[in-house]
C-alpha cells in the first residue's frame, strides 16, 4: 500500500495509479492515512533550526546529528508541528523525539493522538512509550481503541516511591546470595529489571538509585577488592587484511545455542513497515500488506512461514549457496515451515539440465529437504498475463532501444523515447514479441517506473526480451523471457512466501519489487537481506569460477581446490561441517568481512576427528631393514581406528603386519641428531607407533652424501627402552612383498593472496603450488577396501578421504584438511 495517490509513479501516472489502487480495494482513507504530513496537511513542512531542538531540551549531539539527516529531519519537523509547541521538559523532548525515530509508519494516521498523550504527561516515559509504539504496530490504520490502548501503555498508572523501594526490598533479598558473593560486582542492570517487570511503569532512575543505596547499606564501603574490575575473557578480534578495509574473522564459532533466526518476524507481522523509499519527485513510500491481502495470504499458508531457495542453473553451487539453504531452509524448518526449492530459470542461454540435476542432488547431500521443486519457468504463463495487464493499466510499454541506448538514458535520466506511446499500441507490439515477429534485440516490454531515481533500480526495468533460444525446462514455447528482476517478487507472491531473504547486493532492488507487487496488487513478502560470504584465497563468483573450469585452469566444477559444494565434498568435507562453520559465522547484514579460510578447517577438522578412522600412510618412504628379526616372521599387531577405542572390541582396530622390512617417512630420518629433533639418527631410538622401540645401527648411502638407500636398525621386543620420538610406518605385508601403493594428492589454498577477486590480474594470483600429486606412497593393508567417500586420519599427516578417480587396484586419496591449522595449533590426533 502507498502512502498517498502519487506516491508511486510520476505525476503524469496518477491516473493510473490510482486505478490500480481502487482495483486492489484499498480505500481513499486507506491511502490517505499513511500520508507524510507536516502540521495540519502540509507536506512541505520548514527546515528546522538548531535552537528548535535545544528548545525541545535535545543534547547537542543528538540535535547535531538529527539536522544531518534528512529523514529524521523531515520526521522531527512534522512531530513538532503535531505538537504545537516551541518549547518543552527535557523529558517531553526526548519521548519525542523518540516518536520521530521510532514511530511505525503504517499507523500514521494515529501519531497526532499519540503526541498529545506525550505533551499533556499522561505519557511520561519510555517503558510507556514502547509499549504505546508496539500498541500501535499492530493497530496499524485501523479505528483505535483507546481504552485498551491506554491500558497497554499506563497511562493513568502511578506506582509510587514506597511502592518502589517495597519491591526493591524483595528484589534484593531474592538476589541476597549472589549480591554477597559477587558484592559490588552484581548486575545491577538485571535487578532492574526484576523490579521493572513488577512495576513496568515505575520510574526507572529513582529504581536504580534506591538499588545503588541498599547495596551500599548491605555491603559497606567498597574495599579494594571491589574496585578491581573482573578479568573479562578477551574476543579474538579479526584481523585485518593488509591495506584493505576488510575485517578477517578468525575467531572459533559462537556458540551453536543461540538461535541465528531469531531476528525474523513471524507471518502475520507482514503489515508492518520496514521498508521506506524516497521518489525523485519527494514523495516517499512505505511497504507494507493491506491488511486484507494479509488476512487472504495467512488463510492460504495456515499462518506458516514459507521461504525459498532460489539458485539460478547456470552452474555449480558453492559454500556461499550453503549458507543461504542454511538461512533459507534452516528458517523453514526452526518455525515448523515450509521451503521450496525453485529454479530462478529465465535465462535459457546459461541454464543446463546438468546444473538443474546437480542442483537438487547438492541440496540433498546438505542434509534439506524441499517442500516443492518448482521453476520460475513454472509460472511463464501467469507472467506474462500480468505483464499484459500492466500494459493495460498504463505501467508498462514496449521499447526499441538498443542495450547501450538503454544504459545512455539512464545515466542521464531521460526517458525513453518510446514511453508515451499508446496503451493499444504497446499491447499489439508485445503480442507480435511473443509470436516472434521480431528478431532479438529490436524490443523489450519496460515498467514506467521513475526513470529520474538516483536508485538504477526503478529506471524503467526491463521485464521481457526476446530470446530464441529452447529453455532447458519449458522447451521451444516461448520466445520472450522475463528479467529476474521483474519475475523475482511476483513469484515470491505466486508461491506465498512470507520471508523473501537474499544477500546484501541485492538491497537496491527492493523498491523495484515491491513497485511491481503493489503495481499488480499482489502479497508483499517480507524481505530481509544478509551478508555475502566471502572466504579469504578463492573467489566465489559465478563468472569467475566458470572461468576456471572452461579454461581448465582447475579440474572441473568438482575440483578439490575449488569452494564449491562438490569440490568441497569430494575432498571429503562433509555437509555437517559446513553447517557448522556457517552457523558458527552468523546471520548478519554486516558486509565488511573476509572470513579466513582457516576457519572453515576448524569446523572440518572438529568433525573429521570424530569421524575419520585413523590409518598409517608413508608418503615418502624410506626403507629401514630390521637386522635382529629373523627372515620371514610377521608379526601381526593392532592399530587404533580411534585414540579412544576399548580393548576388548575388535572393530575398533586393524590388523598391522610387522616384519623385517618397514618403511617410514624420509623426513623422519636425519643424518645428524639435536636436541629438539625426535625422528630417527643413527645411534638414536624411536618408538614405532603400535609397535617396538628401534634404534638405528647403519645408515647405507648412495653416490652422494644426501642420497640415503636404507636404514639398518635393530628392534626391542621386550620394549624396555622407552623413546620419546613416535613415528608412523607401514611394512612389507609379507616378505618381498611390496606394501599397498596409493596415490595421494596435496591440496593448498587456490590463490596466493587472500582476496584474489579484488585484484585485476585475478588468474595471475593463482598458486603453481595448489596441487601436488604423490604416486608412491605406501599404506597398511587395511586400506585395501577402502571405497568412494571413506574418509580417515592419516596419523601425523592429515585428514584424507577416497577420490572418485580411485579404480580396482589404485586408490587415490585427496588431502582434506591437515592437522595443524596455519597458526601451527595441532588438531586432535
């Protein structure tokens, strides 16, 4: 609903606007209720002064700070004329003061009442005056009854000064316990409170001064002790990437019990105003819901919250979509909701079948289930009639500019020339685009929006072009498609969504959607945006990553180096640590951060070490004969899938062949001991892990000095020595018998620097080093039957799981995740 009959649309559209808001329902009183006004009707009001609000009894700041605003500005001005004074209390000035900021706009119509009740004291402060705010959300334009009003707010209520200390009394001696234990250091702010919900009109200051007094008669004068403030536990604050103005975030995650939906309204709050938009010719508009579209789309939805995810198929999805399924999905699901799964299909040039399929099965790995999979291209039919009709009533024509034509008339705010054309004219043209009279290019249908709008949004969009081009889901029917921008919001509307929720860039455009549901008298969602996720060393744009993979700069959209879901899967991150990790970070419309990509491995390092049995793999091995075993013996001892594993159940271990020939890692051996160094050297020992203590009795060169053959070392059965130094190996199976070649490939971050996608060189970031591939590698033959999917600690090296290149006979195995973190902290072994 509009604030008045011209609010929307220039004035050479009123006409029809206004039509549009008869043919909705919505009343002339309606309209008129909400309409910006100064004193008695003026919408013009004059520029407040300085002295005016320091007359009110405002601070200087807050007077400073409110002249700078406009809105506020604007807002103040109208107030003080409602109130019809000059000059004020201090207290009075402040309540309104507060009106002006905080009133709901879709109960203007009231706010004149409300000022007297203000001026006249029978509103005296704030706890009654939010109480009167939330009253009145609700309310709304509706007749308002005053009688519950007043009650809802105190008036008339007195609680007096013995009534206060009373219950303060009783507050105290219900806290007596922690106000001795922790004594001055109380919060003195919760005991506030407690008596503030006994008495929630009371007067806040004399509450706190009265505490304040009786804490000092109980406790006494404050002793040193109580003078030294509590160690507090410091938050890691992020680090900052190096001349840029972009907060790293490297900080474990906050705590999985607060609620991250808890900042959504419920469905039925739809009427209220959270949306406030300024036209170029002053006028302002505020969404919200009629209040019976409201009522009509509670009916069809059973009062649930309905969200969608809506991902475009023109490619792979990457972390950044997980975390909008989280928000999307998660939401859904925390209010007993539903979520759809629709494709945001209208441009068939860059949508594939094979993106759609990939699509639904990602969504399912992640652990959602979607209420209905449906497409934009579901609802072509009922697009395009309401685009007929739009034409009809005058907001809608068909233009034959060029694209940069287009873009030079709205860099300079001229209309198309094409605007006022007749309304007949406009429909037969676009009957001919759809019929495919006229080749690409040579027209578009456009909204007659307010092409002088700072905001590009509103420059008469583009709702349909003409593409011949077989969509992946609607086939050859059509030759017209319509914008995202156009086809967006009123599918939102079609599929009664309550919660339209989308990331940051798209905040411009939501006075181009609600233009549009109001323009065809549809439901407004409630639409809320969040922050992008943006993960330091890899880039997260469509374009870029397409990029990637059609100039083979990666191995595919599943590439384990890549952010996306399918890179990340078969890499061997799971979906429940990625949900983690998203969780961890937070719903915020707070755009400024880069998270590191560290923080991520926290989230996948914590599962994995629950999840991941551990193995011993040798990456480069290096031969140690065992001189004192005799030829031929194996011995077969237990190794440990978990640290934690009880003895006396044998699928928590695997078999380890122990025999005369091992192999352990080639940085594992040094020719020359130290002190801080606990590998093998010849005359030193080492613990072989689940197995004996040896020590190295020969060390067998090669032509050069640096080129090691063999170790000669001898073991202790008896394991009396006791090393310090615990070293992973694998041995031959059996005597001659090689031990079970793997191949293992090393992943590192994609790009050098942490924010490639600001760089113009962005593929010139690209790191030689990402991906290093190990052929020989030698593993326990337990690893044999490892399959697709199995995922495991490596102990001492890292987490690993089986790559879909593995076939009968070579199994490859991709680095998830290493121990260590890039700050050198140790995971769980």
């Amino acid at each position: 609903m509009y604030d008045d009959r011209r609010v929307l649309f220039s004035s050479s559209f009123c006409f029809a606007f206004n039509c549009c808001l008869i043919f909705a329902g919505i009343s002339r009183t309606e309209r008129e209720a909400s309409t910006v006004t100064g004193c008695k009707g003026d919408k013009t009001p004059a520029l407040l002064q300085l002295e005016q609000l320091l007359a009110l009894g405002l601070d200087q700041r807050t007077a400073e700070t409110a002249l700078v605003n406009s809105k506020v500005t604007a807002n103040l001005s109208a107030v003080i004329a409602e109130a019809g004074i000059t000059w004020c209390d201090k207290s009075v000035g402040n309540l309104l003061y507060a009106v002006a900021t905080k009133y709901p706009s879709n109960a203007l119509v009231h706010r004149p009442n409300l000022i007297n009740y203000i001026v006249s004291m029978k509103i005296k402060n704030p706890a009654q005056l939010d109480a009167a705010l939330s009253f009145l959300t609700n309310v709304g334009p509706d007749s308002l009854d005053t009688g519950k009003f007043e009650e809802a707010c105190g008036v008339g209520v007195i609680v007096s000064v013995e009534e206060i200390h009373s219950t303060v009394a009783e507050v105290l001696q219900e806290n007596m316990g922690a106000i001795l234990v922790q004594r001055y250091h109380i919060n003195v702010g919760s005991l506030c409170g407690q008596v503030r919900k006994r008495h929630p009109w009371g007067d806040a200051k004399a509450t706190k001064e009265e505490i304040e007094k009786r804490l000092t008669e109980i406790l006494g004068p404050k002793t040193e002790v109580d003078n030294v403030k509590p160690v507090k536990k410091k938050k890691e604050k992020p680090a900052k990437v190096e001349e840029k103005n972009v907060a790293v975030a490297i900080a474990a995650p906050p705590s999985e019990d607060l609620n991250p939906y808890s900042v959504f309204p419920l469905p039925a709050e739809n009427n209220k105003v959270h949306t406030e938009i300024f036209f170029s010719d002053g006028n302002i508009w505020r969404a919200h819901n009629a209040k019976e579209i409201l009522e009509k789309h509670v009916m069809a939805t059973g009062g649930k919250v309905i969200t969608r995810f809506p991902p475009e198929p023109n490619g792979y999805l990457h972390i950044g979509h997980a975390k909008a399924m989280f928000i999307d999905f998660g939401l859904a699901k925390e209010r007993n909701g539903n979520c759809y799964l629709r494709f945001d299909d209208t441009n068939p040039e860059a949508e594939k079948k094979e993106y759609i399929d990939h699509i639904k099965e990602i969504v399912q790995w992640m652990g959602w289930e979607p209420y209905k999979i449906t497409y934009t291209s579901d609802y072509f039919q009922a697009l395009y009639e309401h685009a007929v009709e739009l034409i009809r009533k005058g907001l809608a024509y068909v233009d034959h500019q060029t694209a940069q034509q287009i873009k030079e008339c709205r860099r300079n705010k001229v209309d198309s020339p094409w605007r006022d054309r007749p309304i007949e004219e406009s429909l037969q043209l676009f009957e001919d685009m759809r019929r495919g009279l006229f080749a690409e290019g040579a027209a578009t249908l456009r909204m007659k929006q307010d092409m002088q709008n700072d905001n590009k949004n509103m420059s008469d969009l583009i709702a349909y072009r003409i593409k011949f081009t077989p969509h992946p889901h609607a086939g050859d029917k059509w030759c017209i498609y319509p914008s995202y921008d156009y086809a967006h919001c009123m599918v939102d509307s079609f599929e009664n969504i309550t919660h339209s929720l989308c990331t940051l860039e798209f905040d411009t455009r939501r006075l181009s959607y609600y233009w549009l549901l109001v323009a065809s008298g549809l439901y407004q969602p409630y639409v809320w945006e969040y922050s992008r996720l943006n993960i330091s060393n890899t880039v997260m744009s469509k374009r870029k990553l397409n990029r990637l993979v059609t100039d083979k700069w990666v191995d595919g959209w599943d590439d384990p180096r890549l952010l996306t879901l399918a890179g990340l899967r078969r890499r061997g991150v799971t979906a429940t640590a990625i949900n983690s990790f998203i969780r961890g970070i937070g719903i915020t419309r707070s755009d400024s951060s880069l998270i590191r990509v560290d923080r991520l491995e926290y989230h996948i390092r914590e599962e994995l070490n629950k999840t991941a049995s551990r193995a011993m793999v040798v990456m480069h091995p290096l031969r140690v004969v065992i001189t004192n075993l005799e030829d031929g013996k194996v011995i077969e001892l237990d190794g440990k899938k978990w640290p934690d594993a009880p003895a006396d159940e044998a699928s928590s271990y695997y078999k380890v062949p122990f025999s005369r020939t091992v192999y352990i890692e080639q940085t594992d051996f040094r020719p020359k001991d130290s002190k801080d160094y606990y590998g093998l050297a010849p005359g030193k020992s080492v613990l072989l892990r689940y197995a004996f203590p040896i020590k190295c009795t020969e060390v067998i060169y090669g032509d050069t000095p640096d080129d090691i053959v063999e170790i000669r070392a001898e073991y202790d059965p008896s394991k009396t020595s006791k090393p310090k130094g615990v070293l992973h190996w694998v041995s031959e199976p059996a005597p001659g018998v090689e031990p079970l070649k793997v191949e293992i490939r090393l992943f590192e971050k994609l790009f050098l620097s942490e924010n490639p996608a600001e760089l113009k060189d962005w593929l010139g970031d690209l790191n030689p080093h990402s991906k290093e591939v190990v052929k020989g590698a030698y593993a326990v033959p337990s690893l044999a039957t490892a399959v697709v999917g199995n995922k495991f600690q490596f102990e001492r090296l890292g987490y690993y799981a089986v790559d879909t290149d593995s076939k009968p006979g070579k199994l490859v195995f991709n680095r998830t995740v290493t121990l260590r973190d890039s700050y050198g902290k140790t995971g769980p072994k």
